[in-house]
C-alpha cells in the first residue's frame, strides 16, 4: 500500500467515553487494527487497509461501517472515485466509570486488545533481524518496575509521563515541527497495582 500523506484532518479534537456500549464497537482486534492505520496514514480506502491487514475489502468495510457507527470514523474527502476513511478524532481515551462494572469490565477487554496489538508491534520491532542504525541502538528503550504506591500517585505518575510527549505536539499534523533525523516513534505505557495488593 502506498501510505498516504497526512493530509485528512479528524472533524474532532478528542474523544473520552466511559458508555460500555460504545467500548463494545472496538471489541474486534481487526477494528483495533483499523484505527491503528488510519491513525498512522490519516486517511485510507478499505481496499488499502485490506491489503495493510491480508483482510477482504468486504470484510474491511463492514468493520469501518461499525467502527463509523459507534462514533470511531468518518468518511474523509473523495479522491476521484476513491472514497477514503479518516480517525474522527485525534485523541481517544477510554476512561472507565469507576461506579458503572460494566464500564469498567469493557474498558478492560478494550485496553487489554489494545495491549495486544502495541505487544504485537513490538515483539515484531524487537525480533526484525534487520541491524538499527548505530545512533538508534541506544534510543530504544524497554523497562519494567516494580513500585509502592497509592493510586492518587499512581494516577499522577500516568499523568506525569503522559505530559513529557507535550513538547512533541503538533509534530505529526506539521511537518515542519520535526527536527532534522526525527523519525516516526512509539511509547507503549502502562501502569496497574498488583490484583492481590488492592
């Protein structure tokens, strides 16, 4: 497939949703799939993410109609007969109602896909035989801790590392924002206590 060009804008800045029935429209990891490449490309037709995903274009098509019902997608200006899909917006966060357990059980199956599918990128980053270049080598972090804390500072430090990717905003949408060398990258983040701590 040939990746287009961040031309496509979200009509949406962000999207939070706690609704359990809207989580439900992401339990498919070919969906999860879907957003993850018209996150990365900004806009694409469902025969080009079938041929990202060795999926159908029937079979990509159904899964954008749902994610478009649900809230997760919108059509994006024609290209000529073309009829390309675009994120309907730039953020999503799950934030589950803490009083709601059928929020809560949802957002967990959500994330845990989610998990799956940034495990599975990596897996795949980490085992490519092909040689990094010398100056990325030492770029490339994977770290795991163990730590004692009490949610309010858990829930800060979450929020703590997630402001640290602030001074690369507006990098992905303008171009020229990007330092010289600066390339694509990922941070996959988690945090959670021990199940038998709490």
């Amino acid at each position: 497939m040939t990746e287009t060009k961040r031309t496509s804008t979200p009509s949406h800045e962000s999207l939070t949703t706690s609704d359990p029935a809207m989580l439900r429209a992401l339990a498919h990891p070919l969906r999860i799939e879907v957003l993850a490449i018209l996150d990365e490309v900004s806009e694409a037709t469902a025969s080009e993410i079938a041929e990202r995903t060795g999926q159908t274009v029937a079979n990509c098509s159904f899964h954008l109609r749902s994610l478009e019902k649900a809230g997760y997608v919108e059509r994006a200006e024609p290209r000529g007969r073309e009829k390309p899909w675009r994120p309907a917006h730039r953020k999503r966060t799950i934030e589950p109602d803490p009083n709601d357990a059928a929020s809560v059980r949802e957002s967990g199956v959500i994330s845990a896909g989610f998990v799956q599918h940034e495990a599975a990128r990596l897996d795949a980053f980490l085992t490519d035989p092909r040689p990094l270049p010398p100056e990325w080598v030492h770029a490339v972090t994977v770290s795991t801790a163990r730590i004692w804390a009490t949610a309010e500072e858990m829930e800060q430090l979450g929020e703590d590392a997630l402001a640290l990717l602030e001074r690369f905003a507006g990098r992905s949408t303008d171009p020229s924002l990007r330092p010289e060398g600066a390339v694509q990258s990922r941070m996959f983040l988690t945090l959670n206590p021990d199940r038998d701590e709490i």
